[in-house]
C-alpha cells in the first residue's frame, strides 16, 4: 500500500514536474520571438497617436496572447507559429500604415504651403497690375 | 514560383472551391482588392509582398476546401495583412511623391514671389513720385519745370525696359533721387533747381540704359536658347526607341540596341531611328553632334574601347549618309567608363551598352 502511494505520489509529482517545465514557453528561441514582438507591439502602440490603427493593435494584442498560451502547451498543429505569424504580419502592416499615414500628413502640409505661396502670389500679382494701371495714368497726367 | 503560377494555382483552387462551400467575406475582400485596378501596381511595384499574399490566399483556398476553416481564415488573414502591407508601401510612395512635387512647386512661387515683390517695390516708388508731381498746382512759370521733370521721368521709364533697375542699379537709384529732389523742388516752387536736379536725372537714366543694354540683348539671347532648347527637347521624345533628357548646354538623346552583339555594324531595323535622329539635326542646324559609344564592363577594356569608338563612327557615318555635315560631329568611343545602372545585373548591362548623341547648344 506505502509503495504504491509513494508510487502515485511519485508519478503525480513526475506529471506536475514535466507540467511546470510545459508552462514556460517550449524554448529560448519562442521566448526571444514573443518578447521582440512584445516590444514591437508597445512601441506601435505609443506611436499611433493619431489612432490609425487601432484595430489592427487589438487584434495584434490578442493575437500575442494566442501564441503565448499556445507556447505553454504542445499541441498536434504548429498553433504557436501561425499565431506569431499573424502578430509579426500585424506588426508589419502597421508599420507600414503608420508610415503611410506620416508621408499622408506631411505631403499634405506641403501642398498647405503650397497653396499658401500660390495664394500670396496670386495677390501679389494683382498688386502689381493695380499699381501698373495707376502708374500710367499718373504718367499720362504729369506728362500732359 | 512565380506570380503567374500561384495566381493560376489560386484560381484552380477557387474553381474547386466553387462546388464547395462558399467563400468568407474575408476572402471575398481579398479577392476584390487583388483584382481592383490598383492591384496590379501592387504586383508590380512590391512583388515579394504581393507573391507572399497569394501564397498564403492559395493555402486558405486549398484548406477551406478540405473543410479546415481555422487554417483557411489563418492564411486569409496573412493574405490580407500581406497585401495591406504593400497597400500601404504604395500609399506612402504615392504621399512621398506628392510631397516632392509641392515643395519644388512651391520653390517655384516663392521664387516668382520675390521677383515680384522687387518689381512691386519699384513700382510703389514710382507711383509715389508720380502722385506727388501729379498732385501739385501748376503755377506761373512751372510749366517748363514740369515738362523737364517728365522728361526725366520718361528717361527713367525707357531704362527699365532694357531692365537697367538689375543690370545697372546703381545708375537707376542715382537718377530716382535726382527725380525725388527735383519734385522737392517743383514743391517748393524753385523751377530753376528742378530743371537742374531733372536734366541730371536724365542724364544718369540715359548712361543707366546705355550700361544695361548689352546685357540684357545677351540674356535675351540665353532666353532664346533656353526656349529652342526646350522645343529640341521635344522633338527628341519623338524619336521611337530614343530617350532624351536636357542639360545646361544641350540635349542628350540615348539610343540602345542600335548593334548586334560584338558588331560595329547598325542593325537595318534600326535605320528609321537614326533617320528621324537626321532629321532632328537638320531642323537645329545650330547645334553640333557629339556621338558617344559606350559598353558595358564584360570584355578587355581596349576591346570595349574600340567597338564603341567604331559603333560611334558608324552613327556618324549614316548621319552624314543622310545630310548631316561631318564637320558637326565629333565621334567618341568611350567604352565601360561612363555607366549609367549596374552592371552587375542583366537589365543594367543593357542599360550601360548604348549611344548618346549629344546636342550641343552654340556657344553665347
């Protein structure tokens, strides 16, 4: 009876031993690749201020989250691989987004300053066509 | 694989797909931005991205139709972030460029403005010294004051229409504050100073226009340069299978694939080319022709020396076959030493092997 409790006890502490080592993640290389995405994720997060991608950081959060679980449990399909794809795809397409939506702000700003310059050409010109006229008559006038 | 094959792959796969279940909304979005008119710049201007999406799309097809929803919706997924990627790479080379555009425009009119605001000036001093004079009584004995003061004035009008305010401003100032005093003068009712002060005036607006003259023909003539320059130009775009681009002192037209490989010979179905390049030399008889042959950087160094300087004589032969005078061309071979791509690639090499002929403006 003593023997087949140390028995169980045994087994039980061989299951809960080979579970812990099964709660972290399943190597160093799984670890390196959540945290860079991890880190990549908050940096994103800080630079769309503008919320441009606000969704795409929501399914990037949760899509982490998935290959953070899965990396703790083996399972028959490479879950944790698809799910750090679909995070590093995220990652990517937001960078580019964000990239997108800075190069959209600052051509913008330029075509404002454009406009801006065409406008005081433009009164400039007019300016000087008042001017022009006046100067003639007042020629035609000194000159009579 | 290339595009073409996953995109065949894809469509098989979505024909199958057909008898089966139908497509998710996920897939459908793809599907309609892959084959909306904007798709195919993404194809062509990012491929890689373009090529990864339609692998991925591929996947999703082939297990939605094994009935494996999770890894369809996956490889849907990675389709559309792919081709969001590239969307949005595009969407910032597009702003890059828009940006681009503005500031040289705006450059431009800033430019145009200060030019302006010159002439403005010029024009407010004017009109001020004319409303002054204007505003004054004629009395007694002014009259001649006033004619001496409008001819001076008219002196000074005469100067700025050869530009003397630029190309002899110290002149033109001299004879504005001789106008200036000779108006104080009018005002203080002192006719004897203002025929003074207005005949001096005359005289500096006179030498002002005299020291401006020879300038301003010359710059008239660099505007009439710059003008034929830009009509060469032009007509150099014409030329089937030439590109032309414009220099300070000319226009270059680049021909490619004129010889067979190794050869110093033109190929016949050429000819038409270097006809219309003929005829270009004719309309601008003005210019002379400097005809560069050059190489890529496969061969010996002398070898690729000489096949240019041969193919450079062979265009100068057929030019002059047609009309063009020797006496306006020079021919040069220059080999591998002046590459325009890399010649580390295919596209690059061709890019490298081909004659320039150089329109070289008359010198002013």
């Amino acid at each position: 009876m003593k023997t087949q409790l140390l028995t169980t006890v045994i087994a039980g502490g061989l299951l809960l031993g080979s579970l812990s080592v099964e709660a972290k993640p399943r190597n160093e290389q799984q670890r390196d690749e959540l945290n860079q995405a991890t880190v990549a994720l908050k940096e994103l997060t800080v630079r769309d201020a503008g919320n441009v991608v606000t969704t795409e950081l929501g399914n990037a959060e949760a899509w982490l989250k998935e290959a953070e679980s899965y990396a703790k449990k083996r399972r028959t399909r490479d879950e944790f691989r698809q799910a750090l794809d679909r995070v590093n795809a995220s990652l990517a397409l937001m960078s580019a987004r964000l990239d997108a939506s800075d190069a959209q702000a600052v051509a913008q700003s330029a075509s404002d300053e454009l406009a801006e310059a065409e406008g005081n050409l433009r009164q400039s010109q007019m300016e000087l066509q008042a001017l022009t006229e006046k100067r003639a008559s007042l020629e035609k006038a000194v000159t009579r | 694989m290339n595009l073409r094959t996953i995109a065949i792959a894809a469509v098989l796969a979505s024909a199958a797909c057909a008898h089966a279940q139908p497509k998710t909304p996920d897939m459908v979005s793809y599907e309609e931005r892959r084959d909306s008119e904007a798709g195919e710049q993404i194809i062509e201007g990012y491929p890689d991205l373009a090529q990864a999406a339609q692998q991925h799309y591929a996947a999703a097809l082939s297990a939605h139709e094994d009935g494996d929803a999770e890894l369809a919706a996956h490889h849907t997924k990675m389709a559309n972030m792919s081709w969001g990627t590239a969307t949005a790479r595009h969407e910032a080379q597009e702003s890059a460029l828009v940006q681009q555009q503005a500031e040289s425009k705006r450059k431009e009119t800033l430019d145009a403005l200060a030019s302006l605001n010159t002439q403005l000036q010029v024009e407010r001093d004017a009109v001020s010294r004319l409303d002054r004079i204007a505003t004054l009584e004629a009395k007694e004995g002014s009259f001649k004051a006033r004619d001496d003061l409008a001819s001076a004035m008219l002196a000074i009008k005469e100067a700025e229409t050869v530009n003397a305010r630029e190309y002899a401003t110290s002149l033109m100032n001299e004879a504005d504050e001789l106008v200036d005093a000779a108006a104080v003068a009018l005002e203080a009712g002192d006719n004897a100073a203002v025929s003074k002060k207005s005949a001096a005036a005359k005289k500096k607006a006179l030498q002002a226009k005299s020291a401006a003259a020879p300038e301003y023909t010359k710059n008239g003539r660099q505007i009439e340069l710059d003008r034929k320059r830009r009509k060469l130009f032009a007509d150099a775009g014409d030329i089937r299978g030439g590109s032309a681009s414009m220099t300070e002192g000319g226009v270059t037209i680049t021909l490619h694939k004129l010889f067979g490989s190794g050869d110093a010979t033109v190929d016949t179905d050429k000819h038409g080319e270097l006809d219309a390049l003929a005829d270009l030399a004719s309309k601008y008889e003005g210019y002379t022709l400097v005809i560069e042959g050059h190489t890529d950087n496969r061969g010996g160094s002398n070898r690729n020396i000489s096949l240019s300087q041969a193919r450079a004589d062979a265009v100068v032969a057929h030019l002059s076959r047609k009309g063009v005078s020797p006496a306006r061309m020079t021919a040069t071979g220059r080999g591998a030493a002046s590459p325009v791509a890399n010649n580390k690639t295919k596209t690059g090499r061709a890019e490298n092997r081909r004659i320039e002929i150089i329109f070289v403006e008359p010198r002013s």
